[in-house]
C-alpha cells in the first residue's frame, strides 16, 4: 500500500524541486495588549449579562404583579431591589465609560440582544 504526498505532488505542480513543511516555533514576542481595553471589554461582557437578567427580572416581576400574585408589601420590596439595581448598573456604567448601547450586543440575523424600547 502507497501512500500519496499530497504536498510533494503540488509542489512539483508548481516548479518546486522538493516540500519541505514549515518550521513551527513559538512566538518570539508577547502579545501587546492593552489592559485598559480588555478591562473594558471584560466589564461590557459581564454587564450585559447582568442587564439582560435584571430586565428578565422586571418583566416577570411586572408580569405577577399584574396576575396579582404579590401583595403590596413584595411589590414594594420588588420595585425597591429593582430600582436599585438599575441605579447600580447606571454606576457601572459611568465607572466603565460605557453606555447602554454599548450593551446592546448585535446578534445578527436575530437581532439585537436587548429590547430598544
């Protein structure tokens, strides 16, 4: 049984007297990266996905309170937590330098990742 050199076939295609596979070595140098870009980077990864949670928890919050499955004192404590939580996210996001649009990831052919509304 023969086995085919695919590589040393084309390389006679082409002119080439011999293949000779390329030499594989490790980077000479470190990547250069910039930490305040991956701390940025980092911060709209992980605040996008508290936002898109926070506002999965406002809509089933609005959702049983609208069933009437809570009594006056939940929802305030809901509406309280809540409230908060956007005013936490609305810190972070000035500590971050990024805006609400900027969590907004693009999905596609799907759409945006959060409601514009």
């Amino acid at each position: 049984m023969t086995t085919r050199n695919e590589a040393a076939e084309l390389a006679a295609a082409l002119g080439e007297s011999t293949w000779t596979a390329p030499r594989v070595r490790p980077l000479d140098r470190r990547l250069a990266v910039d930490e305040n870009s991956v701390e940025r980077g980092l911060a709209s990864l992980v605040l996008t996905v508290v936002e898109l949670l926070r506002q999965l928890m406002e809509r089933q919050a609005l959702r049983r309170v609208d069933l009437g499955d809570l009594d006056d004192d939940q929802v305030e404590r809901i509406g309280a937590t809540l409230m908060a939580l956007e005013e936490q996210m609305t810190q972070l996001l000035d500590y971050f330098g990024l805006s609400p649009e900027d969590l907004n990831l693009d999905l596609g052919p799907l759409g945006p990742l959060l409601p514009t509304d």
